[in-house]
C-alpha cells in the first residue's frame, strides 16, 4: 500500500512538473526522478507509455484535490483513503492544497461516473482515483481532461488515454517485502504470504 500512495503521489508530482516530458523522453523522466521514486520501476512489468498530458501546466495553488473511490467497504481501502488523506492534509497546511474531498460509489459505476462529473463542476483542480471499471469511467475522465483536470488511478486502470494510471510494481513490492523479512529473519522462518 505504501508504494500505491508513493507511486500515486510520484504521479501527481510528475502531473504538475511545469516542464514538458516528451514522449521520446519516457527513460530521461525517469532516470531524474529521486532514487527512492526511480527504484519503483525497476523490474515493473507495466509499460511506461506517454502521456496525454505532456503540455500539462498546473493551475495556480492553492488546489482542490477530490478523490473518487469506488468502494470503502473493506480495511484496506479504508486505509489507503486515510492514508491520502494524512499525505493531502500535509499540503493543506503548507498552502499547496485548499482541500480535500473524497467520494464513495460503493461499487457503483454509474454513482462514480456521477460523483467525478460533480467533481468536476465543483473545479477541482485534481481527481485521483481508485476505478471501479477499466472502462466505464472513459466518458467521465475525457470530460475531466477537456476541462483542464488531470485523473490518476491507483490500484485499478482505465482505458481512457486521458487518464495517468498509476500501477503498482508488484515485483519491486515482492522484492522489498522479502527483503525485510530476510532481514527480521536471519536465521530462517516458515512465511505465509
């Protein structure tokens, strides 16, 4: 979960770079990132593709960040949605956001295509997502695109080209894990994973 919110947080500091990455550039983004950022594409099975969004200038701060989630009904999203908030509310204070607001479509598309389409009349300067459809949600993101606001997934991808989607590198996060249970294990363990 911790590198979900890292790589969504990466995302969205890359989202709002003033500079433009151009396509042919995908490896240059990547190889300027901090080597903490940069480790979480090492090995990673997705392809990094071009985005949409490489002429991208973010509005002025403060930004109202909205985050569409397509259920809360179990501790893990529950977790990562108080996770973000914990981060977001760390820009609040800084002056970077103005606020933070958080929908809940309890595995209805129809309802989250709805509540992005009210984040959207609501200006909300950025919308992360935790999809509920690949492919439902396409019409709503390319009205967000169309009025200036990026939409980044996490932990679920849209076919909208519109969209950044953020996957997790379960290799690198495979890797990590066992790494530190290496460590907290020395001399060997029975581990069910």
């Amino acid at each position: 979960m911790t590198g979900m919110i890292r790589g969504l947080l990466a995302a969205t500091a890359l989202a709002s770079l003033a500079t433009t990455a151009f396509a042919q550039d995908v490896q240059g983004v990547i190889g300027g990132l901090p080597t903490e950022l940069k480790a979480q594409y090492d090995g990673a099975p997705q392809k990094v593709l071009p985005s949409a969004w490489d002429n991208f200038t973010a509005p002025p701060k403060p930004w109202k960040w909205c985050h569409s989630e397509s259920y809360q009904g179990n501790p893990w999203r529950v977790t990562v949605t108080k996770e973000l908030k914990r981060l977001v509310d760390g820009l609040i204070a800084d002056g970077t956001v103005s606020s933070f607001e958080v929908s809940d479509s309890n595995n209805d598309a129809s309802q989250q295509i709805n509540q992005i389409r009210a984040f959207i009349d609501k200006k909300c300067s950025i919308i992360t997502s935790i999809p509920g459809s690949a492919t439902a949600l396409d019409d709503a993101i390319d009205a967000a695109a169309k009025a200036g606001i990026p939409f980044i997934t996490a932990a679920g991808s849209v076919t909208s080209p519109n969209a950044i989607n953020v996957d997790p590198n379960y290799a690198r996060w495979g890797y990590d894990m066992m790494t530190a249970i290496g460590k907290a294990q020395p001399d060997g363990a029975s581990i069910l994973l």
